[in-house]
C-alpha cells in the first residue's frame, strides 16, 4: 500500500469540478469550501445513502440485538438554537481548544497540533526546543537545525512543556527564540446576534453539532409519533466550528456537514446497542468502497473519552487513512455511548420533564401487565462527517495508473458515482448519433434520481473515456458501426477497461442491476 499524493487529488478535485475553494476569486476564505457540480452530486448520493441505510431501511433490514426492526424516525432542527441550549450541553463552558500565537510572524496555532524536537539524551544547555507543525513546510526545516543543535533528536507534544519551557520555544516559522504566548482556550462556537440591536443579550451560535437538536426535541418525537425506546432520531445538516487550524483539504473544515443519530434505549441495553452500532457503521462504510487497510475501528483509550462518555459501554472511531495521515488514520465518524447526560442537562436547564415512561418494563402486576418504569433514556451515537466521508471517497477512489487512456482515474463506487453512466456514438455520423441520443434519453428518465447520464460526441473516443474515467463515470455505452445490424453496443467498465456487447434494449436493465437499483 502506497501513499496518494494529496496535491494529485486536490488537482483532480478542482479541475473535474468536485471541489473547489470557497470565495476564491476574491482569494479564498480559509476552512470553507464549495462544491462543484460533480461533488455536489456526489455529496448528495452519499447523504442520500446514508439516509436510506439509517432512516428509510436501517441496516438493510438487519434486526438490532432485541431480534427486533431497527426503528429510525427522521428530524430536521434549527441551525440557530437558543443560547441555552449550549449552555445545558457544555459548549459555552467547555468548547474549547488551546490556541497559541506567535508574536514575531502573527500565525496562529492549535497547541496540541504542535510538535517539538529536543535532545534525545543529555542536556539542552540552552539551546531551544523547535517546535513545529507535522506535515508543514517548517517540518523539515526544524528538524534540520534541531539535528545541528543536538545530534539525534525526539519529538513530542507541545502541551507536554511547562509554562517556564514556553519562553524557550522557536517557534515553527519564527527567527527568534520566545515568540510563543501560552495556550489560551478559544471557543469554537461562531457567534451572531438575534434581531436588529445586536447588545450582548442578543447573542446566539451557529451550532457546532447537529445532535444537540434531537435531545432538545426527543419529548416532542415521543409524544407525537409512535416510536416507543429502543428507537432512533436522525438528522444530517450543516455544522460550523471556528476552528484554529482548519487544514488538509475539506478534513478540517469551518463550516461542514454532519449525519448523525440519537439511538435511545434502557441503560441495561446500551452495551449491546452500542456493539451493534460500532459493528454496522464500520459495515456502512465498507460498503461503500472503503474497505481494505485504509480502514479501522479504534476503540477510544479511558483517557480519552469524553465527560459524557466515563463509565459508559465505549467510544469508538471509524478511521480512514488520508494521504496526509498516513501512515496514520483520521477520525470519520465517531460512535459514543454518550448515557443520558444530554437529556439530563436539558431537563434540568429547561426545567421540563423529558423522562420517558416504558410501559413495556417494571415488575408484573396480578393482571399480567407491566408496571411501567420511568426513566431517561441512555443514547449511542453514530456520528458521521459528510463532507469527511467525501474526502474519504475521494482519495479511496484516485488511482494512478499510466497505461491508460486517461493516467488518473477515479473508482468511486457505482452506487454514490456522480455520473452514473455516459453514452457516445463512435463515429458522429451515420446514425450513430441519433441512437445513442435516443439511449441517452431513456437512461437519464430511469436513472437521474441517482446521478447524471452523459452524451458526448466530442472528441476521439479514448478521449471521451478518458474523461468520464476522472469523473467516476463506472460505465460507458458505445453506438458503433454494429449496432444498426446486431441492436448491440460495447459497454466499458472503468475498473477493468475491459468491453463487452450487450444488447440494446437491456442496457437500463444490465445498468440497474449494476447500480444496485434494479
Ligand atoms: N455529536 C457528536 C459530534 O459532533 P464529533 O466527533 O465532534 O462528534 C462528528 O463530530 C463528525 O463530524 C466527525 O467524526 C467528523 O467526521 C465531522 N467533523 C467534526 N469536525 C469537523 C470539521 N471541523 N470539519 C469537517 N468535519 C468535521
């Protein structure tokens, strides 16, 4: 397993119109991105199969561990809550990250992203400990003065220094020793102002998650519909985070999407339900085209779990080997046995009681039924990064190979392709246009609830292949110069680059069965 280069793939992005730079003829705006149409297209068919896997058919129909259907109901919630709202879930006290400045170059950075070098043994007299950001340019450049000043060198965190060690620091880009402040804590929620006033009792937050929107609606779900516990709330939407350090790509974004849900359930089956999650989202994404060694799920160590995680049944992580963490992973999608502490903060910040009562447990009364039993649901958590899920798709799907027609090509899986198929007459005469026109026109009716169909008649035909190759075009259909006599056409698969004749009039059925929509 080799690693893809980063810059290839942004390359590719931009210029087949997956992504591009938010704001960019005016220079840019750092951490935001846009999609182009090929993205955009491909952004949707990725939250439109999660949709479908979590909400509409959870699991593929699979049972969850009480041999039941998984029961998933959908929500969609304000990207604007009320402040009190980030008060009761932690965000207004504890949303922070460390964030450092450098006074001499005025760069800014996220403390615990930062990396020093020291001596690997002996003393430092005197000399600075370099500290650098991994993966940039100042990397190498420290590592270079650092091997001058001690020989062999170690590398650790940072936030491993004292306070007394900070005025000893070069910074990663600075020329002089000492330009670090201390970490200071930076509140990632963006902040705005409610109606016309804008005084500071009129402050609210973009929300830095979507999931705080279900909590605060569980009562409503219950009361309205017929879900009854175990059962789930889902909702995908944007999320926004004034991040310190956004970088690598749409990886760490400012402003990003999420697909997350709430699955609610009796604290005695949370261990289970929290085994059955972390077991199908890895499945998900699998299923997806991320298998292989570019996958894993980590189990979170005690230390690093949240406040609202400590003592329950685990968090865990579905990771991706990025290009620019290799060969490390990135977090896609984290799955948290979160207890009840977010319905029990906003019960006690709301003062409104969102106690569930189960009618289904409790002790056995002489006329056969339950008591009941009042309680507070306990809450796994699957929640996934979309415009992360993209990215993982995107560099999953880059493949290099120099003996094609086009050298880079992306095998993005057939069921969240972009352009699901494209047709081309060979030859634009002989009535091979009209035909392939004709078959156009019938895939794209059946087909472009899914993603587009394309036509060209431009150009040679290993062109045309060529360019539906770095789309992520998974088949191509040729009208040739036998089709008018055998009513067949070559159908081309990206993967292999091998041809086949199918005929004509199965090709919406062959395509469907390949798409898996048949
Ligand atoms: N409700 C739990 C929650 O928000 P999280 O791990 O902070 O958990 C969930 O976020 C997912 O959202 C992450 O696994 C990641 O895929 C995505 N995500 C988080 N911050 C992001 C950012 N700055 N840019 C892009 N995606 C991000």
């Amino acid at each position: 397993m080799t690693k893809k280069s980063m810059d290839k793939i942004m390359a590719l992005s931009k210029r087949r119109g997956f992504v591009y730079q938010a704001s960019e003829i005016y220079g840019g705006l750092n951490g935001f991105w846009d999609y182009g149409p090929l993205g955009a297209q491909l952004k949707k068919n990725l939250r439109d199969a999660w949709w479908q896997d979590m909400v509409m058919n959870p699991c593929g129909g699979k049972p969850g561990p009480n041999g039941e259907p998984v029961r998933i109901v959908p929500l969609d919630t304000t990207i604007i809550q009320h402040p009190k709202v980030w008060e009761a879930s932690g965000h207004v006290a504890g949303f922070n990250d460390p964030q450092i400045d450098c006074r001499e170059t005025k760069a800014r950075y996220r403390a615990d992203h930062v990396l020093v070098y020291g001596p690997k043994s002996g003393e430092r007299a005197g000399k600075p400990w370099f500290a650098y950001m991994p993966d940039a340019p100042s990397e190498a450049k420290q590592l270079k003065k650092a091997e001058k000043a001690f020989g062999e060198v170690v590398s650790f965190p940072l936030t491993q220094l004292t306070k007394e060690d900070y005025a000893s620091v070069l910074g990663p880009d600075a020329e002089k020793v000492g330009s670090l402040t201390e970490p200071r804590a930076f509140n990632l929620m963006f902040k705005t102002y409610i109606g016309a006033t804008a005084t500071e009792d009129d402050v609210a937050y973009l929300r830095p998650e979507t999931a705080q929107g279900i909590f605060v609606q569980f009562k409503n779900v219950v009361d309205t519909t017929r879900v009854k516990v175990p059962f789930g709330i889902a909702q995908t939407g944007k999320s926004f985070r004034n991040e310190v350090t956004p970088r690598n790509f749409t990886f760490r974004s400012r402003e990003f999407e999420q697909m997350e849900m709430e699955f609610f359930c009796h604290e005695s089956d949370a261990r289970d339900w929290y085994k059955f999650w972390r077991e199908a989202r890895m499945e998900w994404w699998k299923s997806l085209g991320l298998e292989g060694e570019n996958l894993q799920l980590r189990e979170h160590d005690p230390e690093e779990l949240a406040h609202y995680a400590k003592n329950g049944a685990g968090v865990c992580d579905v990771e991706y080997r990025f290009p620019f963490t290799y060969p490390n992973f990135g977090e896609l999608e984290g799955v948290a046995h979160r207890s009840n502490f977010d319905l029990s903060e906003h019960q006690k910040h709301s003062r409104q009681n969102l106690e569930y009562f189960d009618a289904d447990r409790g002790e056995l009364l002489p006329n056969g039924a339950k008591k009941g039993e009042k309680y507070l649901p306990h809450v796994i958590e699957p929640a996934a990064g979309l415009d992360r899920g993209v990215l993982a798709v995107l560099c999953e799907a880059f493949t290099e190979d120099a003996s094609r027609p086009s050298p880079e090509l992306m095998k993005i899986h057939p069921r969240i392709a972009p352009v699901k198929a494209a047709v081309f007459p060979l030859v634009n005469k002989e009535g091979m246009p009209e035909t392939s026109e004709k078959l156009h026109q019938e895939l794209s009716k059946r087909f472009n609830r899914f993603g587009f169909i394309e036509h060209d008649v431009k150009q040679s035909i290993g062109k045309r292949y060529a360019r539906m190759d770095e789309a992520g075009t998974p088949f191509c259909f040729t009208v040739d110069g036998e089709t008018a006599g055998s009513q067949t056409v070559t159908v081309r698969n990206r993967d292999t680059g091998t041809q086949e004749r199918i005929a004509l009039d199965q090709v919406g059925t062959w395509l469907g069965e390949r798409l898996g929509l048949a």
